[in-house]
C-alpha cells in the first residue's frame, strides 16, 4: 500500500506500508515498523508532530547531511521551539543540542536547574537511589529514604567497592577523603585518623571554630612550621600552645619553659580571677596570679591550708623575711607581723607593745602582783610530742586569773615579767628604804662609839696626868 502527493504520478509514494508490516514515510523501503525521511534533505526536518492543526505542541526533528543518511541527532521540541531533549551520537542532552556526555542537562534561566527523583511512598522499605554500578557490579551512590524506613529522612553517600573512598576534589585537586575504614582526610589522601587535618602551608591554621551570630568571635587550631599545637584567639594573640619537642603546655604563651606555663597579668583577688583558679568560682576555690596565692569561698576570704595531712613546710632560705598579714618587710627582722610583734634576724621575738596599741591601760598593784607571784608554781617538765627535751616554766591551768590566757592553754611570757617587775619594784622599795635606815643605824652606832671612847679616855685622864692638848680634846668631844 503506497500514496503518493498529489500532482504526481503513481510510483513516487509518500507513504510505503510493507507486506511485513514496515511503514515508510518518505521512503519506499523502510526498514524499520517505522521509518520516516525527508525527501528533500532539509537540514532540519520536522519528522514526528503532535498539533491541532496550526499549533505543534511536540516535534521530532532530525537532521540530514546528503544522500539519505541521518546526521546523528534528533530533537524532540515543545509548543514554544525550545529544544526539549536531543539524542546525538549516542549522547542525550535535556535542554541542550550538543551532549558532550551520556546525559546532559542544561538549563539557562535566572533560578535552579534541577534533577528531582521523588518516591512519596512512606513504607518501611520506600527509598530514592541513584547508582553507580561498575564491571563488576559493585555499587557506589546516593540514596535518601522515605519517612517509614528504618533510615528515616536521612540521605547516604556510599561506596561498596573494595577499598573505595568518597572524595571531594576543587580546581582539580582533591581536598577531602573518607576512606572505605571510616578514616576522615582534610588536605591529605591518606589519614591515619578518624579524622586527619593536613594544613595546606605551614603557617596554616587547620581549623577554625567560630560563634554563631553576629560578631567575629573565633577561635583558629593549628600546627606551625615548628609541629607546635597552637589556639590562636580572633585577635590573633594565641591561648594555648602545646610544644612538638617536650609536650610542654602553654597558656598565654607559645614558649612554655616547663610543663605547664600560664602567661597572665589580670590580679588575683577576692573578686578577680588571677591567672588560675582551682574549684567552682562560687564556692570554695584558690585563685592565682604570678607573685599571689589567694583562698575563696564564693568571692570571700577562706583558709589556705599547706601541708594540712603532714610534712614540713619550707618558707624561703635563711635569707628570707616572711611577713604575716603585713606586705611591710623589714630587713632585720625575720618574721615581721600586722600585730606589730616580730622576730629579729638574731633570732628574738619582740612582742608588740607599743601604747598606739593598747587602751585600758591601768596600773599593776602590788597586792595582786604578789598575791599572783605567790601563788605561781613553778615546774618542770617536756613535751609529750618531745620526751627528750627538759623545760622549766608554769601549767596553762593551774596559773593565777591576773597571768591567765582566755582558753588557759597557753601563757603570755610577759604578763608573768610584768607581775615579777612590780614585786621586785615593791622589795626594792623596801630595801632601799632597809638601806637608809641601815645608814641611820650605822652612823648613830659610829657617833655612840666615838662618845665611848671619849668617855674612855677621860677615866684615862682622871686616873693619869694627862696633857693639856689631851684635855682640851676631851672637853670638845663633851659639849658635842
């Protein structure tokens, strides 16, 4: 069955239908169910319409190049001419007339060009995948799973291939690898860790941790040239350095001389925080500055304890002054104290006396210092913690109310001084009173003794011829 066009003769058909059942059109020997052909080998030929007349909504054109041999490519075109999808050379291009692959999706327009594979099936084994499949059948892909699945709305890029890795590449270098034993590499292809960050230059940091918000908060991690571990602040300043050649740590400072070194010059205080604080800021902690050690408890004063379970404690060397709760340090005395008592560098304790310290201030009477002093006993003794080591002194205890301390555990050397002063004030009184009387007694013993010579000397004389010199001497001594 053949038609021809109208005004030529039979035997130049337009359409050949076969006794096997191929239909030509355009060709009397077709060699397919369907075969079209432009007789006029026009460059680009309409072939396969679907219109309502006028309009064409989709268009097949192929292209001829001499003779009746296609010229590789076919479009499929839309209502409005634009090239729908073209086959060329084995090739399919979507949106674009010359694939320079397989598939090959172009679209030039001011939002996405996108490729969507949509499965809205919630089952537990509902799922979208796209693979990669080699020669050997092995798969490497991406697929995402529906909300039902076990995997649920989570997406995986995998590979199955024996020792197959996921990279990612820019500017036609690789830049990250997952390697197929889950080894994450960031600037190197072959990681030795879970995660392994290779800097591009030396003087690279390697990674950047930065705020979510508004300002420029961050903070950079990275080795230097020297293999030190830095933390570098967004003022550039760095926090924290570890050393390549020792471990030594540094906070404040990349040259740690030891094994943690802290660089710091905030104060500490009862409200500061120094260079280190040890505990909760808000209870009990010891803050630290570079000369200070400071005992809290939530921003008040608390005890230091050292050496609180045992052993020495060594404060300095023998050239050492210690002042307790002064900062005033005399060179000549040891210990110098806010009370005002010191202990000199000979080794005396000076106690604090001075009358700016004192108020109350009344005299000792005799009467209660004696009845103290007599009533004093004194012992010996040693120390139950130092059996060998004879003292003298008093019990705490058993000591009068006038010499006694609050708790009587303990005696105040000088409050006994001070007792055995005005005793010995009060006897020295009364010796030289004792003295003066002593002298009176001595010189009126003299003046007796002298008279009873005298008196002895004139029964001499009445009982002898005496001179008149002798006589003379004896009346004076009488009207004395």
């Amino acid at each position: 069955f053949d038609t021809a066009q109208s005004g030529q003769t039979v035997g130049t058909p337009r359409m050949m239908i076969l006794n096997g059942g191929n239909v030509g059109i355009g060709t009397i020997n077709p060699g397919a169910k369907l075969s079209l052909k432009d007789p006029s080998l026009n460059s680009n030929a309409d072939l396969l319409s679907f219109d309502n007349g006028p309009s064409k909504f989709f268009t097949f054109q192929g292209q001829f190049s001499g003779g009746s041999n296609w010229n590789s490519y076919l479009n499929l075109h839309d209502f409005w001419g634009n090239d729908v999808m073209t086959w060329r050379n084995g090739m399919v291009g979507i949106g674009e007339t010359n694939p320079v692959s397989k598939l090959h999706i172009r679209h030039d327009n001011n939002g996405p060009t996108r490729i969507a594979i949509q499965n809205n099936n919630t089952g537990t084994n509902a799922y979208m995948r796209l693979d990669f499949v080699n020669e050997a059948g092995t798969q490497a892909g991406i697929a995402s799973f529906g909300s039902g699945n076990v995997y649920a709305n989570q997406m995986s890029i995998f590979n199955n291939r024996s020792g197959g890795a996921i990279t990612m590449f820019t500017q036609g270098n690789e830049k990250l690898r997952l390697d197929n034993s889950g080894k994450l590499g960031i600037g190197t292809q072959s990681p030795d860790r879970r995660l392994h960050v290779k800097a591009l230059h030396d003087t690279d940091m390697n990674i950047r941790l930065e705020e979510d918000g508004t300002g420029t908060e961050y903070f950079d991690i990275g080795i230097d040239n020297s293999g030190d571990l830095n933390i570098v602040r967004d003022d550039s300043v760095i926090a924290l350095s570890i050393l390549d050649t020792n471990g030594n740590v540094g906070i404040g400072t990349d040259t740690p001389v030891t094994s943690l070194q802290i660089n710091s010059s905030v104060d500490a205080s009862l409200s500061n925080h120094g260079a280190m604080v040890l505990g909760a800021a808000t209870g009990v902690n010891i803050v630290m500055d570079n000369n200070e050690i400071i005992a809290r408890n939530n921003g008040s004063a608390s005890t230091l304890y050292v050496n609180k379970d045992g052993g020495n404690v060594i404060l300095g060397n023998s050239a050492s002054k210690i002042g307790i709760g002064t900062q005033t340090i005399v060179s000549t005395r040891a210990i110098n104290t806010a009370t005002g008592a010191y202990l000199t560098t000979g080794g005396t304790w000076t106690s604090a006396s001075s009358r700016e310290l004192k108020e109350n201030i009344n005299k000792l009477t005799y009467d209660s210092a004696f009845t103290t002093l007599i009533n004093l006993t004194p012992v010996t003794y040693n120390y139950k913690v130092d059996k060998e080591e004879a003292y003298v002194g008093f019990i705490a205890e058993d000591v009068p109310e006038l010499v006694a301390t609050n708790d009587r555990k303990g005696l105040a050397p000088m409050d006994i001084v001070a007792v055995l002063t005005k005793v010995t004030q009060k006897q020295q009184e009364e010796i030289d009173q004792l003295k003066i009387d002593n002298d009176q007694l001595r010189s009126k013993l003299t003046t007796h003794e002298t008279r009873q010579s005298a008196i002895e000397d004139m029964l001499l004389a009445l009982s002898t011829d005496l001179p008149k010199e002798k006589l003379a001497m004896i009346n004076k001594i009488d009207e004395k």
